[in-house]
C-alpha cells in the first residue's frame, strides 16, 4: 500500500477563511466563463448540475443551519473546451412567500424559527420544502430535491422552476421523495432509477421505488421496521437495497415548544446497534443485521461478491449532533466526530456482519464511475481533510484504489475547501478511472468559487483546469453530471471580448 501525501503545513486552514465559504449568494449569473487556468479537455462534454443553500440568512435573520437554507442550482455546461455558468433559486413557494415578506416565514428543520421566539413557534409543524440537497436528471427532467418533500422539476437549460413533480403519480401531493435516489446502470438490463422515501415514528416505513428510463413505476413495496428512523442515503446491489438504520431517537417535546428544530431533537445511543436492513429488490421481505453503533449519512458503493453483500460507507463514530445553543459558524471541528471509510462484509445466511476501515481519515462526498454502482470496483474519489488525523472542513480530494488500499491526494489548502467531487468517464474509455473529476470548491484566497477539473488517473498531479467564478457559490451538498449540453449556442466573438 502506498500513498501520496499532501505537503504537510503548520495550519490546514484558517477559521475565517472557512466561514468566508458561508456568506449568502442572492444573485442569479448567467455567463460564459472567460477566466480558466489550464484546458478543458475538448472530450469533456456535458452539463454539471450542483444543488446547496444558497442563502444564509433571510434579509438579515440569519438561518440556524445552513441545510435550511434555500436551494441555489448551479449549471456549468462545458463543450469544446468552453463553459457557461448559471445560478437560480428554486422557486418553491416557500422560498417566493419569505421573500416577498422579507423574513422567515417557516421553521426549519435544522433549527430556524421565525421571529418573535417559542410563542411564535411552538405546534407550528409546516415543514418548507426548501429543495436544497441534490439535483438528478432522470427521464428528461431534472428535479431539485430534498428529502422530505416532493421534488421541484426545474427547466434543464434555463433553471427556470416547472413545479412540483410527483414522478408520473408515483407519490402524492403531500408525499416523499429521497434526496438520494440512486441510478443502476442496467444489471437487470435497462437503466432504473431506484429510489426511497421514509415514514418514522414510534415505528418506521421504508418504501422503495425503481423507475424505469421513461419515468414510469416498475414496482414498489413497502418494508416497517421498529422505531424512529433518521435515513439519509441508501446503497444498491442487482439484488439488494441496503438502508443502515442509525442508533437515535427523537424526543420532539423541545420542537413542539418552539425551542428547537427537530433534526435538533435527534440524540444518538451508543448502547444501541447499527441496524443494516437489508431490502431484496424483489420485494421479498428484509432482512435485518446489527452491527456495532455508528452513524452514516452517505454510502459510497455495494456490491454482491461470493455470496456476500457488501457496503462501503462514511461513519461516525456518534451522531454530529447540533448544538442548539451555538452558531455553527463557531463549531469546533475537534468536538464532533470525522467521518471514515468503513467496510461492512454481510453474511446473509449467518446474519452477521464483519466491520473493517478503509480509509482512517476524515472523508465525505463519495464519487465513482457510473457504471461501477452497485457492482464490485475498485476507484473511489471521495472528499478529505488536508491532515490525515481529525477532524477538519474537506480541503482535498483522495482517490482510493480498494483492491490495493493505495491512495492519492491533492490538497487545496491552506485556502481551498472542497465540495463534492462527481466522477465523469472519459467517452470510450476502458478503465474505470479513466475520466476526470469535477468540483465545484470554494477558494478563499480569491473569495470566490473555481471549478477544479482533475484527470482521474493522476489526481495527484493537481488541476488540469482552473474555471474561477467571478463570484461565490456558497458551500453546497450534492450534484449530478449529465452528458448532455444544457448551455447556449458556442461563443461568439463578440462575446470572448
Ligand atoms: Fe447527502
């Protein structure tokens, strides 16, 4: 095993320059990107879409979290070694009523209330579907999601907002749709979009969706298990849906009083198992398979391997559970867990779980090729802190060989700070690292955004492309790449001057 290390400094980063990374982005832009370090391969064509808060506070009351800010769609459409860049809102009806009333009209999940303190608050349950968390092009649509709510189906070229989308009846007004639905590449022959949503409780429903590539339901059944349920992300196999129940509860008397949010009511137990609920797509009934108690938000991969199932997943050691009483502008990294790489190795005939680590070091935002999901694979490009001890904001992109556990870094600190990477193949390609990495990061020097565009296969030799934003994008969540151009005609003349 060997591994690239970034040049070791005496600081990864500065505080300040972090929190510069959460400042408001109020403006739409639609333009060509004139200022680019390096070359966009002319192979590289298509549409990167990104989904994140892109307000921090609400005409100056400041949101509690940033997932409760409202969801600011980014498109850089690239082709032939030129990129547009577009930014709108989602104009869900939240978003249009806050903004015409000029303050928060709604609590958030994640901790903000409206003004006027716990009497204005308490028993007021109108969740806003804020469509922040990620953005996936299936069936030609494109749909801004987040998981507690139906998707908004935006214009794929535009960003115009088209609506709600309840995925051709699939669920119903008032219904569900995960933030993380997955995309199989045709184990079973077509490509399906495989999806979730989730009811808890005292008890908890899982239903799984899969859809197929004109949108259409090709099944769904529905899976309850004990207890409350707090499931973000989910992992597939041809056979398998595996979702990890996390070891919390939820004591909501502090949220109907108006004195917190309700993810602020989450508390974990470390007493308690990890619980793998292990779903056949099929709709045969699950199976569940305890583990030691660990907390995942983000799987990166499955696959099925001499009759074993196995899941790649970033961990905690707890929950990162919010502090009500603090800004998160002021957390210390040091307090709250990292997220790791770890194995999970199911026996299903034993139902016993083996558990190892593949990456010891704080890691986030998995990515891989495509065709690899769901299936056995060996690169994975996941997000990582500059040092490889602690906690710490994700400064560097790490590609993991999993067959040889041999990694490479490139780090953008002391003054760079990551968002998620999405893996593109190269067109034609034979290997499965043969492609490049796309992210959209946060350059503090400049205090504004680049898109950093790295060649799968040498990741350690940094950039070999640089398209720095005339402006920020502020820290976001997760995107898609889509291998279609969604800009306008090329440039003109006119327009390069
Ligand atoms: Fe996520």
């Amino acid at each position: 095993m060997t591994t690239t290390q970034p040049r070791p400094t005496a600081a990864s980063f500065s505080v300040d320059d972090w929190r510069s990374g959460y400042r408001s982005q109020p403006n739409e832009y639609s333009y060509w990107v004139t200022d680019i370090e390096g070359t966009i391969p002319t192979e590289l064509e298509g549409t990167l879409f990104r989904n994140g808060p892109g307000l921090l506070d609400i005409h100056g009351h400041p949101v509690k979290h940033p997932f409760d800010g409202d969801g600011l769609v980014c498109s850089i459409a690239l082709r032939n070694g030129q990129a547009y860049f577009r930014n709108r809102f989602v104009r869900t009806a939240a978003y249009l009523a806050e903004q015409q009333a000029q303050k928060p009209l709604y609590r958030g999940v994640f901790g903000t209330q409206k003004p006027g303190g716990p009497l204005a608050n308490a028993f007021d349950l109108k969740l806003k579907n804020i469509a922040n968390t990620h953005i996936v092009y299936w069936a030609d649509k494109l749909l801004a999601l987040w998981e507690a709510a139906a998707p908004h189906r935006l214009d794929p070229t535009t960003l115009d907002t088209l609506g709600l989308d309840y995925l051709n009846g699939l669920i119903s007004p008032g219904g569900s749709f995960t933030a993380h639905p997955r995309i199989d590449p045709g184990h079973h022959g077509d490509p399906r979009l495989v999806g979730f949503s989730v009811k808890t409780g005292l008890s908890s429903t899982i239903t799984l969706y899969e859809l197929d590539a004109d949108g259409n339901a090709l099944s769904q059944h529905s899976h309850t298990i004990p207890g409350f349920a707090f499931i973000h992300d989910f992992a597939i196999t041809p056979n398998y849906a595996i979702f990890f129940q996390n070891p919390v509860s939820f004591g909501p008397l502090p949220f109907l009083l108006g004195l917190k949010g309700a993810a602020e009511c989450i508390s974990f137990d470390p007493k308690q198992p990890t619980k793998i609920l292990v779903v056949p797509r099929n709709g045969d009934p699950m199976q569940v398979i305890d583990t030691d108690p660990c907390f995942v938000f983000h799987h990166a991969n499955a696959f099925e391997q001499d009759g074993r199932v196995v899941i790649d997943s970033v961990c905690y050691d707890s929950f990162p559970s919010l502090d009500g009483s603090s800004d998160f502008l002021e957390v210390d990294f040091d307090r709250i867990p990292a997220g790791q790489l770890w194995r999970f190795t199911l026996d299903l005939t034993a139902g016993t779980a083996t558990v190892n680590t593949l990456v010891s070091r704080c890691v986030e935002f998995p990515t891989l090729h495509p065709d690899a999901m769901g299936r056995p694979y060996r690169h994975l490009f996941i997000g990582t802190a500059h040092g490889a001890a602690g906690n710490a904001p994700l400064q560097a992109l790490l590609k993991l060989d999993t067959h040889t556990g041999d990694t490479q870094i490139w780090s953008a600190a002391p003054r760079g700070f990551m968002g998620e990477p999405l893996f593109v193949p190269r067109p034609q390609a034979t290997e499965l690292d043969d492609g490049w990495v796309l992210v959209l990061m946060y350059n503090a020097e400049r205090q504004c955004s680049d898109l950093v565009i790295l060649a799968g296969q040498a990741i350690a030799a940094g950039p070999i492309a640089r398209l720095k934003l005339p402006h920020h994008v502020p820290y976001g969540l997760h995107g898609s790449f889509v291998p279609h151009y969604f800009g306008p005609e090329a440039r003109t003349t006119a327009a390069l001057s």
